[in-house]
C-alpha cells in the first residue's frame, strides 16, 4: 500500500511536529512546577517527544513512498 498522498501527508505531519517540538523547547516554558530549572527540563522533555514523533512520521513517509 504504498501511495504518494500518504507519504506527503506524512511529510507535512513530520515537519509540523518538528517545529511545534523546537518551538517547545526553544520558547519561554509555562510556570509547571517550582522552580525555574524544572520547568525548562520538563519544555526540554516535551520538545524532545514532539521531535521524535516528527522522526517516525518521516521513517513512516519514506517507507510509503513509491520509487516509481
């Protein structure tokens, strides 16, 4: 089932959850919990998941499309 929409659907979901990822990381984190340190190692954390489910969306989109 390979198909060439699937594999730019994809595409496009990879590179959104790239930038929502660095924008997490990168931007100014919410007040969480106490302290300051805890607050960007737990943006760090949530940018780092958000980018890693941009990865398996781009593995995913090269794995559905057709060489043809």
């Amino acid at each position: 089932m390979k198909s060439k929409e699937g594999a730019l659907a994809l595409s496009a979901v990879s590179a959104l959850f790239a930038i929502l990822g660095l924008y997490t990381m990168l931007g100014s984190p919410e007040q969480l919990l106490g302290g300051d340190a805890y607050n960007y190692i737990t943006a760090a954390g949530r940018g780092t998941g958000l980018i890693c489910v941009g990865i398996i969306a781009a593995v995913l989109a090269s794995a559905l499309n057709p060489k043809d």
